[in-house]
C-alpha cells in the first residue's frame, strides 16, 4: 500500500517541477541514509572475508590498509575445508539442525493449530504464556539440565552428556515458543469459513490440519522453519555447556574454542571459520528471503 | 503425524462412547495437540528454573540450605547493584537505539519504490541472520588494541584511536554498539511490514485535514504500530537483558567489571569461582525485573486487541 | 525428581530399546580386558604438540590393554573449566581431568587421592618446586599428579634491541645465550623496569603488561605483590590486605601504570603476545607462546625476543609459575588405570619428548627436570629460552598465595590483584580507598 507518487523516479509525473526536484532530493536522501546504513551493517563480514583471505604475517603487520588485502590466499579457507575436524563440526551443526526444526516444527504447528482455533482451559493463558518461557535464559537453566540428563543416564543407560544428540532435546525450548507464536498469527489470519467449508464437507480435525491449513499458511511454515534452522544453527552457550569431545562439538563453538589455543589467535581462520559458519543462514535467508519476512511479519500485522 | 492421528482418532471414539458434546471432546483434542509444547516446556524449563531455586538455597559447596543467604549477601555488594544498572542501562538502551533506528530504516525503505525495496531489505537484514557468536568475534577483532580497524579509520580522520574495550564507558558503548547492530534489522522488518499495512486512506484523510509529515507520523503511524512496538520491545528486553554472548566474548565483563550484565556475572560467579549457588541466584534476578515488564507491556497488548477485536466484530 | 505420567512399564521398555539399539550400533569393543579410561587433557597451543601426548598414552594403553579415549579440551572460553564444573556437578564425565593452579584446590574433596602415585614420582623424580606441592596438595594429600603440558613460567619476554637502545639495559649481559646469568643480573630489579619502562614509554616503545582480569595479568601483578611482600590473606585465612607492604606495592604499581599502554586494563591472554608481535612492545610478560608464533608471523621481531626471569623486589626475585595437572575424579570407575596412567606419564623419558614437542614451552614441576637440553637450543635467537625455566635464585611463585587455597581461588579467579590496582589508576581511587574495597571483596570471599 505505498504512496503512489514514490513509484519510481524520474517518472513523468504531473506534479510541477519543483514539487518534483522536492520528491527527487528526498527520495536521494532516503538513498543516501540507507546507503551509508548499509555500509554500517554490511562492514563486519566484508572486514571478516578481507581477514579471511590475509595470510597470518598480513594479519600481524600493522601497516597498510587493513580494510584491504594485499596478497590473497584462500589458505585459510584450504586449512579449514581440509580439516576433518571443520568438517565434523559442520556436519554435527547440520544433523542437529535438521532434527530440531522437525521436532520444532511439529511440537510448533500442532500447538498453533489449537491456540488458533480452539479453546480448552487455559489456552489464553497458554497463548501469551509460551512466550514467556524466554524470560528463563539458558545461563539459569544449563546446570539444572546437566542435573537432569545425568539422573536420565542413570535411569535408562543411555549418554546424554557430551553427545550431540543431547543438543536436539534442549534446542526447542528456544525454538517452539516463538515459531509458535509465529503460527498463531498465521493460523489466525485464515478465514475461519474456510474452516467451515472443510468440516461440512466431512474433514476430521487432523485433515483439516493437514489439507486446509498447512497449504495455505505455507509462507508462515518456511518462515518458522528457517527461524528454528538459524536459532539451532547459531547456538553457542548450550553446546559449550554439554559437549566437550571434539568429535560432538557444532560449529560455533568449535570456531571460538579450536581456532584460538591458550593465547594465540589465528584470526585468518577465524575470519574463515566465521564466514564459513555463516553462510547455510545467509544462503537460506537470500533464496526464501520473502518467505521469510512474510512469515516473521503477519504476526506484526495481526498486532 | 500418525501418532497424533491416532490419538485424535482413539478420542473420538472415546468422546462419542462417553456421549460428551462436540465441545468437550474438540477441547480435549486442543489440549492434546499443546501437550508437546506443555511437556517440553514444563521439562526442560519450568522444572530446572524451579530447581534453581532450589540451588540458590544451598551454601557455596553445595551442601547446607541456607535460605535466602545468598540473596542478602548479594544486596549487600557494590558488583551486585552495579550489575543490576548495567544490565538495565545495556538492554533499554540497546533497545531504544534498535527501536528507532529499526523505526527510522522501515520509514526509509517504506518510501523507495516497490522494486527497489526487496534488495535494499535483503542487505539491511543481512546482521540478524549472521550467528551472533560469530558477528561478535568479527567485532571483536575490528576492536582488537593492536590491530583495529576501526582506529585505523578513525586514524585517517584525524582522531585519535578509542580505546573500545579499555575505557568503561567506551566499553559499554562498544557492547551495545554490537547489539544494536545486530537487532536493529529485526525492527526495521517488523515496522516495515507493520507500516504496509497501515490503509492510506487513513494518511490521505490526514493530508485532507491538513496535517504535515510530523503529524501524521504522531496520529496516524505510531497509534497504529503501538502493537507492534509493545510486542518487539518487549521481546528484545528480553533477549537483550538476558545477552551472555556479546558482553562475554567483547568484554568478559571488564573493565573493572563495568560492563558485566547477569548472565555474565552469574557465569562468572557461579562456574568460574565455583559458587553454584551464587551464580544461580544472581541469574535469579532477571526474572522478576523481565516478569514485571512483560506484564505490564502484555496487558497492555492485550486490552488494544481486544479493543480492535471489539471494533471489528 | 518429576513423576511422568506415562506408565512407567512403557518408559523403560521403550529405554532399553533405544539402548540396545545404541548399543548395536556403537563401537566395536576389542580385547579390552582391563576396561575402559576416558581422559581430557589440555589442549595445547603448540601444533603438534597434543600428538606426542597422544603417543605416550597410546603406547601405555597398548601395554595395559585398556580402551582409551582422549579429548583434548582448549582453555580458550573456559572451555576447560566449564567442562570440570559440569562434571563436578553431574558426578560423571571423563575419569581424568587436565586442572590448572586453583582447580585441585576448589574441587578437592571430588577428587581422588593420588598420594600412592606421588610417593613413587618422587621418589624417582626428586621433588617439584613449592608452588607445585602447595597447588597439588591443598588439604595435606596430593590431589593431582602434576602434569608437564600447559605448566609454564610467565616470566619477561623482551626486545633485546629496544631494551638496550632506548633504557640502556644489556639483557643479554645480564642473561647470555651460554651460560647462567651473570652478576649484572642483580641489577635487574622492579626499580630497573620502572625506570626502563619510562624510557620505553617516552621513545615509543611501552611495555605491554596488561591490567586485566585474566591468569597472563594476575599472574604478574601478583609476583609484584610478592616481590614486595604484599599479601591479601594470610596462611590462617586473616585478611591482611591493609598493610605497608601492600601500599607500598600499590604506589609503585600506580607508577609503573603511567608507562603503561592506555587499554592495558581490558587485556586479556592473548593482547600482550599481539603487543609484541605487532612490535609495538619492547617487553611484555609471557611465555615463549608470543615468541613462537611471531617466529612465524613476525620473524625480524621474533629474533630480537630474550626470556629471562621477573625483577627482583624488596622481599626476593619471585618468578610466577603457573601448573598444570591431572586429576582423577573420585567417581571415576577405573581408578587403577588411572593411576598407572599417570605414573607413565610422570617418568624423566615422557616429560623430555613432551618439552621437546611443545618447543620448550611446558616446564615440568620436578626440580630435577629443568635441565632438559631443549630449552638451551631453541632459536632464533639461540639460546632465548635458557633463561626461561626457574632458576636458583627465583623463589617461584603463585598469585594470591599464602591465602587458604578456596579463598585463594577467588582472588585468583576475581583478579582481586589487577583489580585494585585499576581502580587505583582508571577508576581514581585513592590506595586506602582501593585496600578497602579489596577488604570488602575478601570478606565476601570468605563465605563457606
């Protein structure tokens, strides 16, 4: 719903000349605020790829432009992508995930169907409480979890501590009450006769789930799904918390803990790392860019 | 999924055998379909946040309950209270910066043509979608003493280099820094969308009644994006009062402990002095002081929805 | 703990299948009669270094026929010590654990007695120097093996050329690349390096002794401290901080801070090795790690780098050294091969290939080992690390000591030391104003 007059510029307009060389300038402005916005934001990972492309005694010299690079080497991505380890931590970062938008997904879209449509005792509540659970931060919870997984172990045999696998349970609970929330404001912004049409015609509750609801709050789903992947795929303090093994570490974690050994950096690769890290998010954001801003916003629009 | 059917399928049965209404028995499915959310909630938060609790009670080697001990001796520290500043001043301050600056991005972009706008909205995204722990040691090496890029900039200009993270004040300034720039781009999206749709016929009727650009922004935008707002600010206070990852990797907390914020003093605490309790009572405290906020903002959200579901029924 | 309201029939069922599937599809146990060991060492710095561990303890686990499995945890982001909280407080984890200086301390009573093992240790091996004994044995029984990865002397690394150019001082007259230090080493002294570190300040050269919060910083800080004979808390756990000795030490800590680069207080480990990398820096307190990597990164810096022992001050020449050790948890199920492990590891043979592989960074804690031939042959320059193990006459020392070692651990770990000194220099506080806080700060240390 943009003002019209703003369409585009240089248009033939009928408005008088001046009142367009007006339009012209703040237009530009708006241009120039954005631009000098965007190199704000956009100057620590081109800074980053710059490190990341400097050899070691380019980093350590301090004449020069740091903000360019002088002799490129990809050494520093060959060292990582060449690295067993750095690969183990991607694939470990990739599997758990995977798993946790799943698990997220499903735990996320059954209890949105319900707060979205249905009533029990509680739902309200429940409906403005799942957010809630963000004012419990992992630095509280980390230790009493340990607790737990330990008693679990003790009880059914199984390791939890210091396998990836334990980091697929605990993710949720900061990927579910927001993709949650998410989907309720989807969910609540399909027409309830399209409900209604799917119940005369005879759907239970869960074809009306799966063949009503889902097609139609697909952008919402995918917006919820990169969400829960770039949430997992960023976790930091949990994986420091409960794995220890190299061979369980995800890559945050491993970039910060491997790359820097008792007081020595190696800041080319831990530019690469980072970028390298980085990059499934990014990737996924700039393909299901608009997914994802749909998704994330219907809950703005719903207020 | 077929789990759920199942479940679904059992209780129907189950519901048309008891003769329960429609109602009772949709109700029952509602609560079953929340069940995961409820156990995953219940098990892996409420329960360890209650036994916390329970943690803040003991004494420092874990063996003796000494009630509320711990608390009084933390009220009683000049750390504690300037903990309890720092982490007020780092989370409203980054997130009225992250607010207006998301604010002012959306107004911008709002105004470019619809073409143009994707690609700007793509790259002022781009901060959010980094991981925050790998954004923060990018950072983290543009403030590096020797080696900052920034001084060398700022070099260029004539200025003399900042010690980011040696000076408190700088210190603190270089966290939010980092902070803002991180959320700012959420804002501006959610504004961004929440500005679209605002019906224009509500910004012509203005124009008509002969309000200028300052005044419609007053009127018209920010009565409409009040939900919005409340909804954002209130979901960043809480994300960034509870940040351990910007402040731990910047700062450790430093310098003189100036920019330590709970979780990271807790941390602190608790793990690297080995005070459990200690730790788990300083990370106590951010959810009374969040708790009271998010009821305050969500009654507030709540009585507007209801306000504007009155209107629209 | 929470009662499910599944039946309990069904958890366990559904338990154990999921543990015989895990079990199916876990690792192929071999001959492995005498069972299993679990160990994390510290994570070296030293590319290569961790291989030669690694070796070692391959060889003894061949021997003895135990299954291992070795981590090797960094220290970087307290990796290292979340993962000994973590399994302090879970009870379960790794049987042994690398533990650096407070940490046999803080988690004594969770850890096995090792007094059998170090009977034998030191019976071959002679004894360790004092601040090993005092860090391993806190409660009258070793509690820790010393181990020889990660121990190091945090001693000054110096630009020869800068020293003598610009504060007129000979280091290597002083500590020649030969033979032991000369007499002209009585010159060096706290006075000198005030002196000297004016001199640097003004030619543009400071020396980089950072003020912050982290063991590189305390470290030094408090070898001044004992130098001057300056304590906090004493042996019986009295708070002594308010003293002449401490005033003394403060002012002359406040004067050294003048010459001090600006953002010293917000130094962490690694500023101080980027400091002279970046040759920026005629001297800062280090172990040869900073050395090392400008070796490659810096080469015309690495060649003019010395190590040689800490000034001495009114009370002695304290050198602060900082141990490394292997603890074994008392939940550990396989104590024995613990032990024999670590016995393996403590012989004269692994300590020599281990100081060899970290390039002369480690220093073990017996005595008798610190004349292993690496350190006269590292170079360029040749020779720098002669100097770098304890000598004679430095009376080794750790931050915080004498205090009681939990009361010990705190002002370690809460850079009581730096701390003070910062508020004195940044923050504007008068010295009586900061022995005060540091006195509040340590009653609040002592709460059990």
């Amino acid at each position: 719903m943009s003002r019209p007059e703003v369409a585009a510029p240089g248009a033939e307009k009928a408005p008088t000349g001046d009142l367009r060389r007006q339009r012209r300038w703040a237009l530009w402005s708006a241009y120039a605020c954005l631009g000098l916005f965007c190199v704000f934001f956009l100057a620590p990972p081109i800074y980053a790829l710059v490190t990341s492309l400097k050899t070691s005694q380019e980093i350590a010299a301090l004449e020069g432009n740091p903000w360019l690079v002088r002799d490129p080497t990809l050494a520093n991505y060959a060292a990582l992508l060449g690295s067993s380890t750095f690969l183990r931590f991607f694939w470990n970062s990739a599997k758990v995930a995977v798993i946790v938008v799943a698990v997220t997904m499903v735990i996320a879209t059954l209890a949105a169907f319900s707060l979205a449509r249905m009533r029990f005792f509680g739902s309200t509540a429940l409906a403005t409480g799942v957010f809630l659970t963000y004012l419990i931060p992992e630095t509280l919870l980390f230790i009493p979890l340990f607790q737990i997984f330990t008693w679990l172990r003790d009880v059914t045999g199984i390791e939890f501590i210091n396998r990836w696998w334990i980091l697929c349970i605990v993710y949720p609970t900061l990927t579910v009450p927001f993709c949650t929330w998410i989907l309720i404001g989807y969910f609540s912004s399909i027409p309830k006769e399209l409900d209604e049409a799917a119940i005369v015609d005879g759907a239970s509750t869960l074809q009306l789930l799966l063949k009503v609801f889902l097609p139609v709050a697909l952008p919402g789903l995918i917006a919820a799904t990169i969400f829960a992947f770039t949430v997992s795929w960023a976790q930091f303090l949990y994986p420091l918390a409960f794995t220890t093994s190299l061979d369980q570490l995800v890559l945050p974690v491993g970039i910060v803990t491997n790359l820097i050994k008792g007081d020595v950096f190696n800041w080319g690769q831990i530019m690469a790392g980072a970028l390298l890290t980085a990059a499934p998010p990014v990737l996924l954001y700039a393909f299901l860019m608009d997914y994802y801003i749909a998704g994330l916003t219907a809950g703005a629009t719903k207020g | 999924m077929a789990q759920a059917a199942a479940i679904g399928g059992a209780l129907e049965e189950r519901g048309a055998s008891r003769g329960g209404g429609l109602a009772r028995r949709r109700a029952r499915i509602a609560f079953l379909l929340c069940l995961p959310l409820i156990l995953l909630v219940l098990a892996l938060v409420i329960y360890p946040a209650f036994y916390s609790l329970h943690l803040a009670t003991l004494n420092k080697s874990m063996t003796r309950f000494v009630g509320l001990a711990n608390f009084a001796f933390l009220f009683k520290r000049e750390t504690f209270w300037m903990v309890v500043e720092q982490s007020v001043i780092f989370a409203v301050g980054a997130v009225v910066f992250k607010a207006l600056i998301g604010f002012v991005l959306a107004h911008l972009v709002h105004r470019l043509p619809q073409r143009g706008q994707r690609a700007w909205r793509g790259m002022l995204l781009v901060p959010w979608v980094i991981p925050p722990a790998m954004s923060t040691l990018v950072w983290w090496w543009m403030y590096e003493p020797s080696y900052s890029a920034l001084n060398w900039l700022l070099a260029g200009m004539g200025f003399a280099p900042v010690p980011w993270l040696g000076d408190p004040y700088w210190a603190r300034f270089a966290v939010i820094l980092v902070n803002v720039w991180y959320g700012a781009p959420f804002f501006m999206i959610m504004y961004l969308a929440a500005l679209k749709s605002v019906p224009a016929e509500l910004y012509e009727s203005a124009e008509i009644d002969g309000a200028n650009a300052w005044q419609k922004l007053i009127y018209v935008t920010l009565p409409m994006l009040r939900n919005i707002i409340a909804i954002t600010v209130l979901f960043s206070l809480i994300v960034t009062f509870a940040n351990f990852d910007i402040v731990r990797i910047l700062t450790a907390g430093g310098p003189r402990d100036m920019t330590h914020v709970f979780a990271t003093w807790a941390f602190k605490l608790g793990i690297e002095s080995n005070d459990i309790p200690l730790g788990a009572c300083v990370s106590l405290f951010m959810f009374p002081i969040l708790g009271i906020a998010a009821v305050f903002i969500l009654r507030d959200v709540h009585r507007r929805s209801r306000e504007l579901a009155g209107v629209a029924a | 703990m929470t009662r499910w309201h599944l039946s309990r029939r069904s958890l366990l069922l559904g338990a154990s299948g999921v543990a015989v599937a895990g079990a199916m599809l876990g690792r192929p146990r071999g001959a492995y009669a005498a069972g299993k060991l679990s160990v994390g060492f510290w994570d070296h710095w030293v590319p290569g270094a961790n291989d030669t561990l690694t070796r070692l303890c391959r060889e003894w686990a061949a021997k003895e026929k135990i299954d291992l499995t070795i981590d090797y945890i960094p220290s970087q982001g307290n990796k290292l010590l979340l993962t000994i909280a973590a399994e302090a407080q879970a009870r379960s984890g790794h049987d042994i654990l690398a533990m650096n200086t407070w940490l046999p301390g803080s988690h004594a009573e969770r850890l096995e007695p090792v007094d059998d093992v170090m009977k034998d240790v030191l019976a071959k091996n002679g004894p360790t120097n004092p601040v090993v004994e005092y860090l391993g044995k806190p409660d009258g029984h070793w509690r820790a093996v010393p181990a020889t990865p990660g121990s190091q002397m945090k001693g000054p690394a110096s630009r020869i050329d800068l020293l003598k150019e610009h504060a007129g001082i000979d280091i290597l007259a002083m500590y020649p690349p030969d033979g032991p230090a000369t007499p002209a080493a009585e010159q060096w002294t706290w006075d000198a390096l005030l002196a000297a570190a004016e001199k640097c300040h003004k030619a543009g050269f400071p020396f980089g002794i950072g003020l912050g919060t982290t063991s590189d910083n305390v470290d030094t800080w408090g070898s001044l401290f004992h130098a001057f004979g300056a304590r906090l808390v004493d042996e019986k756990g009295n708070i002594v901080v308010k003293s002449d000795a401490t005033r003394a030490a403060l002012e002359f800590a406040k004067k050294l801070a003048a010459f001090l680069p600006a953002d010293a207080i917000a130094w962490d480990d690694g500023s101080n090795n980027r400091w002279l990398i970046s040759g920026k820096g005629a001297l800062i307190f280090n172990p040869p790690s900073a050395w090392a990597v400008a070796k490659r990164d810096a080469p015309q810096v690495a060649e003019k780098v010395w190590h040689h022992p800490a000034p001495k001050g009114p009370k002695g020449r304290f050198g602060p050294y900082l141990p490394y050790y292997w603890a074994i948890w008392s939940f550990s199920p396989n104590k024995s091969a613990a032990k024999s492990l670590l016995a393996h590891l403590s012989t004269r043979e692994a300590a020599e290939q281990l100081v060899a592989a970290s390039q002369g960074y480690d220093i073990p804690g017996y005595l008798s080992f610190n004349d292993f031939k690496t350190w006269n042959e590292e170079g360029p320059p040749r020779g720098t690390l002669r100097h770098y193990p304890p000598t004679k006459d430095q009376i080794l020392s750790i931050a915080a000591a004498p205090a009681p070692h939990k009361i010990a651990e705190q002002i370690y770990n809460q850079a009581t030391i730096t701390k003070m000194i910062a508020r004195i220099v940044q923050g504007g506080d008068s010295i009586d104003k900061a022995i005060a806080w540091a006195e509040s700060e340590l009653e609040g240390f002592m709460r059990g």
